[in-house]
C-alpha cells in the first residue's frame, strides 16, 4: 500500500470554526476523489476532532457537481467581483431534483441563489453583498451532456 500525506495548516486566529474547516477538507477530498486523484480510505484529524473520509475508488470514481460561488460588491452601482470566490458541492441537491429539474437549472438564478445560501448557512458562511453563482455547466457534466 502507498500512503501520501496532506499537510494543511490553518490560522486559528483568522479561520472560521472547527465544523466549518472539517466541511472544507471533506470539500477538498471530495474533489480529489471526483478527479480520480485518491482512492481507498481516510482519516481526517483536526486538533480535538476527527473524521473519516471515505473516498470511492478510482474504477468508480466519485462524481460531483461543484457550484461556483463569487461574491461582489457595489461600485458605482455595478457589481463588480471580489476576492473570496469558492466552489461548493451541491451534488446531492442536484440528485434530488433529478435530470429534468436540475438541467432547467440557470446560472445566476434564485433557484442556484438558493444552493449558495442552504450550503452557506449550513456552515455560518455570510456574504452582505450581490453575488454570481455558476452551476448550469457543472450540472451537464455531471448528466454527461
């Protein structure tokens, strides 16, 4: 067996809570694994917490659709991008919905408006300001069109 170790060190000072940072690194093996890049098990331990992490095998990849989320501000009336940007896992919500609903699914709509905030306020992510979501391309990836 061959081990690869992932080293991420976070800035307690500056970084949300535990709960969130686990949410981010499940995110980060998630990703991995959809790109074929891990296989197997694994563990993931932060301080007074663990978790593990299953991560499905490369003959069966996991697949994903990964929204985009990028925050804006108001500048002279136009929303205009910031730094911040971030993609989110909403592939059991698209599932859910199924193939017709969810390829009906517009960028920048409410209903891809509505993705962000359940993803966002299940992990105490705020955001005071206009914002894009892409998902619609994502989505027919996912549905191999």
């Amino acid at each position: 067996m061959k081990r690869a170790t992932l080293t991420i060190t976070v800035d307690y000072d500056d970084s949300p809570d535990d709960a969130t940072i686990e949410a981010l690194l499940r995110d980060v093996a998630r990703l991995a694994a959809g790109n074929g890049m891990l296989s197997g098990d694994g563990e993931i331990t932060v301080d007074s917490w663990d978790c593990d992490v299953k991560i499905g095998e490369q003959d069966d990849p996991v697949r994903g659709v990964w929204a985009r989320f990028q925050p804006q501000a108001w500048v002279n009336d136009t929303a205009i991008d910031i730094d911040g940007a971030r993609s989110f896992d909403v592939t059991m919500v698209v599932e859910q919905m199924g193939p017709d609903k969810a390829m009906s699914l517009k960028d920048n709509s409410q209903e891809a408006d509505e993705l962000w905030h359940t993803y966002a306020d299940s992990r105490g992510l705020e955001h005071d300001g206009p914002f894009r979501i892409e998902v619609a391309e994502a989505i027919r990836e996912f549905y191999g069109l």
